[in-house]
C-alpha cells in the first residue's frame, strides 16, 4: 500500500463539510515505483487489481476504521483501441460496521468495531430509480441509500422532454455473462462466422464493456484499415457544410458530460466525423440526424472506427435510403409501419385516424435517428445492438413495442396530447434499465412478415398516383394552354384596336403638325414683310430728318441776317438747354410773330414779312416733328419771334382762318387740317400745288400750341 496525501476534503455538492455526505480527495504518483505495475501493459492472460483504502476517524470509536474499495484494473496497449470509455464510472459500496459498546473506568461509552460487512459494489443505475430501495436492503445502518446519490441524477416528471444523451449505463457485468461473451468471441474470431449463440447474447443486450468491439464485428469493420486512412484524408477537406454542422454539435447529446464542453474532445470528435461523412457521401451530406447516430458510436470507440461502423450503418443497413430522393425512402418505411400498425393495433391505429394522427408525426425523428434523439442511452444503446444483428426490421419492431407499450394511455388522448405524450412522457417510460430490457424483449417478439407486401402496395399506389397525376396533369396543361390561347386571342384584338387608335392619333398629328408648320411658314413671311417695311420707313424717316436738318439751318442762315432777331439771340445765349419742345413753343412764335411786325415797321416790306411768316409756319411745323433735337438758342428765337408775330397784322390770314369754324385767331390757323400728313416740300418754280411728303402727324391748329404750352 502506497500512502496518499489528501488534498481535499469538502461536501458533496463542493460546499462544506455536511452531515452525511462527505468528499475526500487524493492525487497519486504513476511515476513511483509502487505505481510500476500501472505503467506496464497488462498481460492478456493476467489479472490486475488496485484496492483504495481510507481510514477514518469516527467520533465514539477510539481506532480509526479502514474501509477498502477493491477494483479490477487493465492497461492497454497503445496499439489495442477495443475499449475508449469518455465517461467516469463512479464506484459505489456500501459498509455495515458491528460495534460493541464499551464502558470504561470513567464511566466513559466508547464502541469497539467487532466486524465489517460490505454489500459490494452497487448499480448506479438502480440508485437513479424513483423507488426508495433502502427498504430493499438489509443492514442494520440507518444510513438511506438515497444518500449516496446526487440529488441531480434524478429524473424530472414534468413537462419538460428528457435531453438527448440522457442516462448512465454501467459497465459492470456478471461473470457468467463475461464468460458466455468470451467463449464466443473467441470462436467468433477463430472461426470468422456468427457463432448461434451470439443472437440470444446480443438480444439480451452486449455487455457495455464490450459494445465497442462487438458493434466493429458486427458491422464488420474490425480491419477496416483502409477506411480508416480514408478518414484521416477527409477530415482535412472542407465541406459546404462546415457551418451546419458546427451549429448542430451543441444540440446533439447535451445531457452527456463528453459532449458538454464547447470546444472540448467530444465535440471536435463530433464534428471530424460529421464532416468526414459529408465529405465521403457528397449525394446526401450531412443531416442533422446522423450527428445523433455518429455520437453514439462516439461513446464506444475512436474516430477512425465510429466513422466506418457509420459508413456501414448508412450503405449496408439501409438508413442512407431514408435521406435520398427527397424522403421517398421514408415514406415507404412510414407506409409499412402503418400498415402493421393497422394490422396489429387496429384500435390503436382507429383512434389515431380519428384525431388526424400520421405516423410521419412521431416515427419519422425514430427511423432517422435510430431512436438515439430522444430515448436515454441503455434503451438507444440495446436498440443498436439488436440493429446490428438484424437489420432494418428491428426499427419496426421497436416501433410497435413502444405503441403496445403507451396503447393504454395513448387510447385516452387527443390530439394535442397525443403528440406531447410522444415528445414527453414516452422516453420518460424507458430511462431504466428493467423497462429497456422488456421493450427490446416484446420487440424481438414481434413478427413484421408482410413488409415486402407492403411495399409492393405502396409502389403500386405510387405508380397509380403518377399516372393520376399525369392525367391530371396532362388535363390542367390542356386546359391551361386553352386558357391561355384565350388569352392571347384578346390580347391580339385588344393590341389590333390600340394599333388602329394610335394610327388615327398619328394621322390627326401629322394633319395638325401640317397646319403649325402652314402657320408658322405665314407668320415668318409676314414677319419678313413688317421688317421690310420698316426698313423702308426707316429710310424715308432718315430722308426727312436730313431734310428738316437742312431746313433748318436755312432758317438760322436767315435769322442770322435779321438784325432784331440776331440781337435777340445774342442777349439769350446763355440761356438754359430745353430738354424738350414744350407748348410754350407757340407762345415763342406769337413772339417772333409780334417781333416781325415791329420789324416791317422799321424798314422791312410786307412782301418780307409774308416770306417769313410763312417759313416760320413750315418751321414750326418740322420743328414740332423733330422736338427733341432743338438746341437751346432756338426755342429762345421762337418765343421772341412769336410775340412779334402776335402783334402784327396780317391780311392774308383773315380768309383762310374764316374757313375754320371755331377757330382760335392764331398765325397758322389757316392750315387745313387734311394737310397733316408731312411736312412742306420745296416749292417748284412754275408755282405750281405744293406737294408734301408723309410724314409725321402736324399740329391741326392753336388749341394743339396751346395744349403744347401747358404741356411745357
């Protein structure tokens, strides 16, 4: 016996010390040499067994007691890979002390221990159950077994499903079975073949220490070495379904410590295998249901070996069918089940029909998944140990086991229950290992002879479905092609009948398009014309202007020999510029009137009077044309000679200004007003009519000179 330091001593739960639940904690050395034993790989012949021991100090006992745990112990080789266990057994014994009491001399009571009973190793599975078994064992300790269980390991009633990965399986087993198993693997392995004895062994189910290596042989992949360097290849390809797959590792299994840890051995096993498969069937890929199936096999052996007992499963056992083709597989295998139930449940199966119930509601995840989804891991594992014997048909048989099973309590319900009691309360019923046991036993019971039947019917069905569905098909094609070669027929008339609008709407276009381009056309020649005109008037306006221009320096070349008028003007030179011809213009010629009537009688004739008076007037006339182009000294002149003008007398005047009715005696009051087209043209020599040329309106008589002084 090696001594072992303690380093921890705590409660079960890790809190302090409790009452009647203690943790102790050790840690030993492989590397000395009483550890050297454990660091040689055992022989295959030799047993090898490690005992564990603690002494303890009971109050009231005066020695400490030893209790002892005894274990059987093997090291592998490296090469020899039956057996990878990922999960902790716990080991758990019972002890029963007799004790005597003792009084000493100081009337002291202390107990001597006279024995020690051990019931020997217990079921950890039997403690899980929801029976109080400590009425089950005898001892004379008051201790209740429930005490030696964590309160976690039991199992919740409620509404809530069980998770995936549920259970503990023990790995122990009885030396009876060990050595049924022994004797016929040994055979198994010498002779190549199945021995007889190998169905009644795995139908009352493989021991868990040996599923590993019995699940390889069955499948036939214990020399898989091929297939093995074939994994190790495709795990380094990438995958389209890389993401999938890592998003549906932390769903699968999450009841088991081996699959918790994100990121820990269990899930990169996981998604290896996962994505090996993938790889490897590039037709089906990876459903999320064969992460389920390749975890399980994960439970029992390495990498390399779960992937070719998958890969066998999928091809030669039939489930890769169930992916492909868009379920058709599935369908089928539905079908059959529900025929049988039909057959064998026919209650049952009345009940279900009445509530809409299809067995596609709650066998499609059991056929996908080989039960492992939903079910705790003994039944799951038991399920695959007969699948590996028998084939696809233990899926149905498990499913009818399970009906009959719930027949009693499914027969109550209705639809909503129903399908909880599936989700729910139907793995509830198979977390022990006595119900698993029972089911797979009315299972293997059960005869499904009439599949083949079955799925000739649901071919035949299928066929006559395919022919209904083309003829229906066929027809609706017809009459939809009628359809729409109704509807082109409308479209077409209905496009004619636009076609023809947007004929007329073009035609009406062109018509009015015409017309403006007509309109236009005329505009643009009389426009033409009005700039030709006004040209022309331009022109003869210029004519006149350089016309009453030289006039007008005639008029100041004569007043510029009037010695009245030149003294006049001398005396005004400084005067203010007119910005225009106002109306006191006519006043200025009633001066220049007065003016040269003052002149005639000094020396100047009447004869020269009439001249001037007459060439004032033609004057007056031009010069209110042209009134914005006096010079300053001139409407001066003109006001002077109006005054004088005004004063004088003259007789020619009088008959020419009694033939204006209503009219104002004023000097140019004899012009007849038809004459107000132009301004005076050179008289010719023969004394013939004056002829004018167009021009500027002239003033009509002297209301205008008068409205032209208010003006001013």
């Amino acid at each position: 016996m090696q001594l072992l330091e303690m380093k921890e001593q705590s409660g079960a739960g890790g809190a302090p010390t409790e009452k009647n639940c203690t943790l102790i904690c050790a840690s030993w050395d492989p590397t000395e040499s009483s550890s050297e034993p454990l660091n040689v790989e055992t022989p295959k012949d030799a047993r090898q067994y490690m005992t564990v021991a603690v002494d303890l100090v009971i109050r009231g006992i005066q020695e400490p007691v030893r209790f002892q745990i005894e274990t059987s112990v093997r090291v592998f080789g490296q090469n020899e890979r039956n057996f990878w266990y990922f999960q902790r057994k716990s080991l758990v014994q019972q002890f029963f002390l007799n004790l005597k009491e003792v009084v000493s001399d100081l009337n002291d009571v202390y107990y001597e221990v006279l024995s020690m009973d051990s019931s020997g190793e217990l079921d950890r599975n039997l403690l899980n159950l929801s029976l109080n078994l400590s009425n089950l064992i005898q001892s004379p300790s008051s201790t209740s077994i429930d005490t030696l269980t964590p309160k976690e390991e039991y199992h919740s009633d409620g509404d809530e499903p069980l998770l995936s990965g549920t259970g503990l399986v023990s790995k122990d087993c009885s030396e009876d079975v060990l050595e049924s198993w022994a004797d016929v693997l040994s055979r198994w392995k010498s002779t190549k073949q199945k021995p007889k004895q190998l169905a009644g062994l795995v139908k009352l189910g493989i021991p868990e220490a040996l599923r590993g290596e019995v699940w390889q042989r069955l499948a036939g992949v214990e020399e898989c070495t091929e297939m093995m360097e074939n994994y190790r290849l495709l795990i380094t390809r990438e995958s389209s379904c890389e993401n999938v797959i890592q998003r549906d590792i932390a769903r699968t299994f999450p009841a088991h410590d081996f699959f918790k840890e994100a990121g820990g051995l269990g899930q990169d096993s996981l998604y290896r295998v996962s994505k090996a498969y993938a790889a490897y069937d590039s037709e089906v890929g990876y459903c999320q249901g064969l992460s389920f199936l390749a975890a399980t096999l994960l439970l029992h052996m390495p990498e390399e070996q779960a992937f070719c007992v998958l890969v066998k499963l999928m091809y030669e056992y039939g489930l890769r069918d169930l992916y492909k083709d868009g379920f058709d597989n599935l369908y089928l295998r539905l079908y059959q089940l529900d025929m049988l139930m039909k057959e064998q449940l026919a209650p049952l199966w009345l009940h279900f029909t009445e509530h809409h119930i299809e067995t596609h509601m709650f066998a499609s995840q059991w056929f996908l998944t080989l039960f492992t989804a939903r079910f705790p891991l003994y039944f799951v594992f038991h399920i695959i140990d007969v699948f590996l014997l028998q084939g696809f048909d233990t899926l149905f048989q498990v499913a009818l086991a399970l009906l009959m099973f719930c027949k009693k309590d499914l027969m109550q319900l209705d639809f909503e229950g129903i399908l909880k009691y599936f989700r729910v309360s139907l793995p509830k019923k198979c977390r022990t290992e006595e119900s698993a046991k029972r089911l797979i036993k009315l299972a293997c019971s059960l005869k499904v002879k009439k599949l083949k039947k079955y799925e000739m019917d649901f071919t035949a069905y299928n066929e006559s479905w395919v022919i209904i569905n083309l003829d229906s098909v066929t027809r609706a094609q017809r009459e939809n092609e009628a359809g729409e070669a109704e509807q082109l027929k409308a479209s077409v008339a209905r496009y004619e009948e636009e076609r023809k609008l947007m004929l007329d709407e073009i035609a009406q276009l062109k018509e009015m398009l015409k017309r403006e381009v007509g309109q236009a056309e005329a505009e643009k020649k009389n426009g033409l014309t009005i700039i030709n005109d006004y040209k022309l008037i331009r022109q003869r306006l210029d004519a006149q202007l350089h016309a009453v221009k030289a006039e007008l320096e005639d008029l100041k070349v004569k007043i510029s020999k009037c010695d009245i008028c030149s003294a006049y003007l001398k005396k005004n030179d400084n005067a203010e510029p007119l910005k225009s011809v106002p109306s006191e213009q006519i006043d200025e010629g009633e001066r220049i009137r007065g003016a040269g009537a003052g002149a005639g009688t000094n020396e100047i004739g009447s004869r020269r009077g009439r001249n001037l008076t007459h060439q004032l007037r033609a004057t007056e006339l031009e010069l209110t044309t042209a009134k914005t182009a006096w010079p300053p000294w001139l409407s001066k002149t003109l006001s002077s000679i109006k005054e004088v003008a005004n004063k004088k007398d003259f007789p020619n005047f009088a008959g020419s200004q009694s033939n204006i009715p209503n009219a104002s005696p004023t000097f140019i009051s004899h012009i007849n007003p038809a004459r107000r087209e132009s301004v005076p043209l050179k008289q010719d020599k023969a004394g013939a009519n004056e002829t004018r040329r167009e021009s500027a309106p002239a003033i009509k008589d002297s209301q205008s000179c008068s409205s032209l002084k208010t003006h001013n």
